[in-house]
C-alpha cells in the first residue's frame, strides 16, 4: 500500500464507454480513489451505491470519485447503468495500476487464503500527492468517512 505524502502514480485506463482516462488529468481537483474486487457483488454494491448517494457532496467540495477494478468495461458499464452510478469507473484487466498501488494482496475468506484487491480508498490532493490511504476499508462506512475528511 502507498503512503501518505507521497505522489500517486499516473495512470491511463479504459472507462465503461472505453474513454481513456488518466489521474494526470484531475491535477488542480481532489481525487477519491477506491478499489473494489467485482462489479455487483454486495459489498461494492454498498459501496459504490454510497458514493453515488454523496456524490453532490462530493463534487461540491471539488473531489471527484473514481473506483478501479479489474471487470471490463462492459461489466462496468452494466453495474453503473444498474445503480446509476454518477462518477467513473475504470478497468485494470492487466491489475498494472492496481498492484502499482499496493491493493493485490492476499487475502482470508473462511479460512480460505487467496489473492485479490483488498478494499481500498486513496484520497489524493489538488498536486497528486495522497493524503490519506486507507485499507481494509467497510463498504458500506468508507462514503461518508472518505467526505468527511474532505
């Protein structure tokens, strides 16, 4: 996992609609950055559906919310039409930018020991420097306490 002061790395990946988009170009705006493990599974349902909740919120105080996955874009695309999901979600089928954060790691699910994308939200400043790193974060819990450090 990265850590706090230290500059996000840079990345260009593939949106629901196959629009390219890079951290590089949010510089001047805060970025909410969280990584899920699968579209429509219940937790990153909860999750990405709190985040549309307060999405207004959000944009308000000029952050924008952005949630990576290894899913395609079409799967992206299904779940965000779903749960009419307001912000972007980008595909990381080749886990480059994933593991570039710290995210693939293993993992226990009763008692089962696997590898996977632990649950986590990066808060990231105006100059891509993060400011908060969160890990292992509760999905229905990580919205609200993401705006609240806003």
């Amino acid at each position: 996992m990265l850590t706090v002061g230290t500059a996000a790395p840079d990345y260009t990946l593939p949106d629901m609609n196959g629009e390219m988009h890079s951290l590089s170009e949010f510089k001047g705006k805060k970025v909410v950055l969280y990584f899920y493990a699968k579209d429509n599974t219940a937790g990153c349902t909860k999750q990405a559906c709190g985040f549309a909740e307060l999405y207004p919120q959000f944009t308000e105080k000029g952050a924008v919310v952005i949630g990576i996955s290894k899913d395609s874009p079409a799967s992206h695309k299904k779940f965000a039409e779903k749960y009419r999901l307001p912000f972007i979600l980008l595909s990381d089928s080749e886990r480059k930018v994933i593991d570039a954060y710290g995210v693939w790691q293993e993992k226990k699910l009763y008692g089962k020991v696997s590898m996977g994308i632990v649950r986590t939200t990066y808060l990231i400043d105006e100059n891509g420097i993060i400011i908060k790193a969160s890990e292992k974060v509760k999905a229905a819990e990580d919205p609200a306490n993401t705006l609240a450090l806003l």
